[in-house]
C-alpha cells in the first residue's frame, strides 16, 4: 500500500504506535533513494559526447541500478509483512503446554523470516556500494554530490538494516542459523567498508578534499 501511496501517510505510520512500519523499511528506502539517485547520475551520463568513453559501461549500469531500486522497493514491502507475521505471533495463545509450544515453533519461524530481510538489505546495499566508485570515477563530473548521496545512503541502509538482525539474533534460539548470519554480515560489512573507502577517495579527487 505505500509504495503506490503517499510519503506523507508511510512517514505518518512510522511515527504512529505500530509494529510495522519501521527500522528495516526505512533501510529499505534509503537503498532504494541510492539506486534511484545513481540511475540520475548515469542518465546524465549516458548521451555526453564527453563521456562517451564511459557510454557502454554506464548502460549496462544503468541497467542493474534500476534493478537494485525495484529489489529495495520489494524488501520496504517485505520488511514491512515480516514484522507483522512477529507481531501475530506474539499474539498467540500460550495457556497451555501444547499452545506454548506451538507459539514458539511459529514465533522463531517468524523471526528467522525478518531477519532475513534485513540481510539481504545489507547484501544488495554493499552491491550498490560496489558501483560507487566506479560512478565517482568515470560518470557525469557535475553530479558528483549525487554520487556522494548514495554512498551515505547505502551506509545507512546497511547499518539500519544490520541493527534489525542483530536484535532478531536475541530472540532466536537456532545457534547455528545466527552464526551463519554473523559471519555473512561481517563479511558484507567489510565489503561495504572497502568500496565506500574507494569511493570517497575518488569524490575527493573532484572536490578538491
């Protein structure tokens, strides 16, 4: 219902008293806004006789940026649904033996579904990353704030996105299933950490930093 709505009425929810909007959708939106701004990089890009260099390369990325914009624009509805399905669980009868047990099989179920949301919000939001210097680089010089967004945006996305599966690890019992995650996560952090670094090295060139 927001993707096609209003920002008005997704920020009136995420203010409101409610489980769901909340941190993971808006780790969602910012990888979303940071596709969306580098597919405008790259439009003024693409068509410039003074990049045309760059043309083929700055297509095929073009490409995969407005992929990346619909694959966060899927996770904002999927964080979204995830959360709720943790909600109703904690709904759930436990008056008996039989309704605890059943409680608890769903609510970890539950739980590893939203944690995977966010993970996979850190994992697309250090692919998006990994173009940035590329962008920094070769793409529209009079753009370069709107490489430089992204970067910040994407590094939002990834922490916001990765405190939402750090607080699910606590309420999963599965020791296994969180240490798989902690050592993808790591992983993706140093990752993010590494292009983000090239990237600013790469703006800085241009703004005289």
């Amino acid at each position: 219902m927001y993707v096609d709505g209003s920002i008005r009425k997704y920020l009136k929810d995420l203010a409101a008293k409610m489980p769901a909007p909340g941190g993971g959708s808006s780790a969602a939106l910012s990888g979303a806004m940071a596709a969306a701004l580098m597919s405008m990089v790259l439009n003024f890009t693409i068509g410039n006789k003074k990049y045309k260099s760059f043309e083929d390369v700055a297509s095929k990325l073009l490409i995969r940026s407005e992929e990346l914009r619909a694959i966060f624009i899927e996770f904002f509805m999927k964080d979204i649904k995830s959360y709720e399905a943790v909600a109703d669980a904690y709904k759930l009868p436990k008056d008996t033996e039989e309704h605890k047990k059943g409680r608890k099989e769903i609510m970890q179920n539950a739980l590893k579904h939203a944690l995977s949301v966010p993970l996979d919000i850190c994992k697309y939001s250090v692919e998006a990353m990994r173009f940035c210097p590329e962008l920094a680089k070769n793409a529209n010089k009079n753009l370069i704030c709107d490489v430089e967004v992204p970067v910040r945006l994407l590094e939002a996305a990834f922490y916001s996105a990765k405190i939402n599966v750090v607080m699910n690890q606590k309420e999963i019992e599965d020791i296994k299933f969180n240490e798989i995650a902690s050592r993808e996560l790591n992983v993706l952090e140093e990752g993010l950490l590494t292009y983000k670094g090239i990237s600013e090295t790469e703006i800085n060139k241009i703004i005289g930093k």
